[in-house]
C-alpha cells in the first residue's frame, strides 16, 4: 500500500511539474505562430508570378547561349524571375550557366532548393503536430488539482485549474491552426516555385 501510494505520490508530482515548462512552450509556440503569419503577410503580398516573362526570358537566354554571348543571357535570365525564391535559385543557376556540366551542377542546385523547401515547410509541420499535443497536455495536467480541489469543497481552486486547463486547449489549437493555413498555403506556393525552377533548367539545357 505504501509502496503504491509513493508511486501515485510521484507520478502526480511529476505531472504537475510539467504545468509550467508545457505553458511556456504554448506561449513559444503562439509567438512563433503570430510572427509566422506576419511574414506570411509580406511574403503573400511580394510574391507575384508572370510565366510568360518566365518563358521569354529563358528563350531569350538560350538563344544568346547558343550565340555565345553569355553576359547577355545572364540578364535576360535576371529579369525573369518573378519572385525572390525564384530569383534567388536563377542568381545561383547563373554561377554554373557556363560551366562545362551545367546539367549536373543544375541539377544539383534543384536538389538543394528542393531541401530548402522541404526544411521551410517542417516548422510548419511540426507547429501543427505540437500546438494540439501541448495542448491536451496544458488540459489534461490541471484536471488532477482540478478534481482534488473539488473534493475537498475549495471551489476557487477548481475554477483556477479549469481556467488553466481551457486557456492550454485555446493556445494549443490556435497555434496549430495558423501553422496548417500556412502549411497549405506555402506548399502550393513552393511546388509552384519548384516547377518553374525545373522549367528553367530544362530551358537551358
């Protein structure tokens, strides 16, 4: 008995003493989440996409390239990108655009960005899997002094930990749900991105 008292004794402990870092974490997770959406914002309102000026600048590059007149090509491929990942990936293409194996120094840069892409989109993911996890934990935590204060007839401290149980759940699946519309969103944005990178590739080839 006293052996499965000390167990009970520890284990709710143990449980309590998870209240505050999972809060904390909760709170982390809503600024993240907040700043997240900021930049989602400004990202949202600078992203534009022209695939016509895409498709002119990379004809016009692989006709200066096949005249021999280089520095030409690098601008018209300077001026094609229609937002700032794609420019970014065509400033780096264009370190390899003379290169003797182009085809394999681009393909290697699509790896990369494909990379980059695929780390940008796990913090999103990972936001929707924990906000809801920490969640159910800032909820479940509090219940234990919750039901503990009402058989004991001290209703404040019923209220306290209810107030600390539903405020976790709020936080929780706040978060998560920011991180899933951004998750969506920035998805298609990047599988759009990826193929117009692969499109100049080819183009250039």
């Amino acid at each position: 008995m006293d052996i499965s008292s000390g167990l009970m004794g520890t284990l709710f402990m143990v449980s309590n003493s998870l209240l505050y870092p999972v809060i904390i974490i909760l709170l982390g997770l809503v600024a993240w989440s907040l700043v997240s959406l900021g930049q989602f914002v400004s990202e949202y309102a600078a992203r534009s996409r022209d695939i016509k000026k895409l498709r002119v600048g990379c004809r016009d590059a692989k006709s200066y390239m096949q005249k021999g007149e280089n520095k030409k090509a690098v601008e018209a491929l300077k001026t094609s990108g229609s937002n700032d990942f794609l420019r970014q990936f065509i400033n780096e293409l264009l370190e390899s655009l003379t290169e003797s194996k182009f085809a394999v120094e681009a393909e290697k840069l699509l790896q990369d960005y494909e990379l980059k892409i695929t780390e940008e989109l796990e913090k999103a993911r990972l936001v929707v899997k924990l906000g809801p996890m920490f969640g159910l934990m800032g909820t479940l935590i509090p219940l234990g002094p919750a039901l503990m204060g009402l058989s004991a007839g001290n209703i404040q401290q019923l209220v306290t930990n209810l107030v600390v149980a539903f405020s976790t759940t709020v936080l929780g699946l706040l978060s998560g749900g920011i991180a899933y519309a951004i998750l969506l969103v920035k998805k298609r944005w990047y599988t759009q991105d990826l193929s117009d990178m692969e499109y100049v590739v080819e183009e250039l080839k």
